[in-house]
C-alpha cells in the first residue's frame, strides 16, 4: 500500500501527534509491507485557494503555480491520505486547511444529491483512495474539543471512518512520560496492525486510544504548574 502522510503540525517532525501516527504506521508495516512518505506541510509553498474554480472547468488544473500541483499528484498515486495534525481552536492548523481546500480540483462543478446533502462530482473515479485522521491535543479528555474537526473530516471524506482522537498529546514529546505513552503507542501499533489488516480498528480497541492516559485532574495541574 501506498501511503501518504499530511504532517498539518507547525513542529514538523517534532509533532506531539506524530508519535501516534508513525506508532500506527509500524503497526501496519508489522502486518505487510507499506510505502510511507511523510509530507511536512509547512515546508511547502501553498497559496490559499482563490475561488475562481477554473479547475472545476479545465479538468482540474488550479491557476496557481505553486507546491499543490505536486502534492495533489502524489495523492492521486496514494491509497491511503492520512492527515496528521495537533488541534488548533477546535479545527485543523491553518496550513493544513489551505491544503485541504486547494484540494477543490478533484472535483467538478457539478453536483449531485447523496442521502439529504449535496456534493460535487469528482473528476474521476476516486473510490480506490482512503482517508484518515489521527488528530491529538493538549486537553485532559476529548469533550467539546475534537466534535468540529470530525464532523468537518467526515463530511469531507464520507465512508472514511478511520479517526484517531487524543487528547493529553504533548506527553508525548516528553521522555519523563514514557512509563504512560509507551503503552498507548503500544494500542496505536496494534490497531495499525488491525487496519492494514482489516481495513477497520476495533471499537473499543479505538475507544482505549482516545482516552485519557492520566486522570484528567492530574495532567490539568501538571499543566498548570508550568505557567
């Protein structure tokens, strides 16, 4: 399988999150071989997405002449699009989204009904490519945090159901935190397994993920003893 990853973290390659995705893409390699590309997307030249959809008249060429032509390249030859990316005010960073929209391409102008929403037509038969989300952030727990950067991803990319959620991430850039988020690394690894290997995470496996990995009044204090 051919794999692309969208780091959307302004620390590049020392994202909180990262740790869980390259934990999930072990655990995938540990099922069958894989090729992985790790795009760090605040290394790339990408213009904000005009709103002149020339591209959704000319076959999908977007006018600006910058990264995005490569990217969206790439995607087309990828089986599996992971976005990878830290919580930023209940969304994706800002990167990552002008990204997301400049995305618009792949789709016509053309429209169609499916179940009670509306969507565009794609320029072609997407339907072999999957979608994920691995998304952490610095909260205690998950509640009234993640809701609008799922619910965004899902509408996005319908029948890609494949979200990581975890709250208390930046433990994992800290090596004193290792006796806690080594065994959650460990949960991601196996449901990576699971993934290459089913194409779905167990439920609850998914659930023990997403939850939190210390109490939630514990890890608050401990923030708050930094400030």
């Amino acid at each position: 399988m051919k794999i692309m990853v969208l780091n959307g973290s302004p620390k590049g390659d020392k994202s909180d999150t990262l740790h869980l995705t390259r934990a999930f893409l072990d655990g995938m390699r540990e099922a069958s071989a894989q090729e992985a590309h790790i795009l760090h997307v605040t290394d790339k030249n990408i213009g904000y997405c005009r709103g002149c959809f020339a591209c959704k008249y000319n076959g999908g060429t977007c006018c600006q002449r910058d990264d995005m032509r490569a990217i969206l390249e790439e995607m087309l030859q990828s089986d599996l699009i992971i976005f990878s990316f830290p919580l930023y005010c209940c969304g994706m960073p800002a990167p990552l989204k002008a990204l997301l929209d400049r995305t618009i391409p792949l789709s016509s102008i053309a429209m169609r009904k499916v179940g009670d929403r509306y969507e565009h037509v794609g320029q072609a038969d997407f339907s072999r490519m999957h979608w994920m989300m691995i998304c952490g952030c610095g909260f205690p727990n998950s509640q009234s945090n993640f809701e609008p950067a799922v619910a965004q991803f899902r509408l996005c990319f319908p029948g890609n159901d494949a979200i990581l959620t975890v709250p208390e991430s930046p433990m994992f850039n800290a090596p004193e935190a290792a006796p806690v988020t080594a065994p959650r690394l460990e949960l991601v690894r196996r449901a990576g397994r699971q993934y290459a290997e089913a194409g779905a995470i167990d439920p609850a496996l998914l659930e023990e993920i997403c939850s939190p990995m210390i109490p939630e009044e514990q890890y608050a204090a401990m923030v708050n003893a930094t400030l």
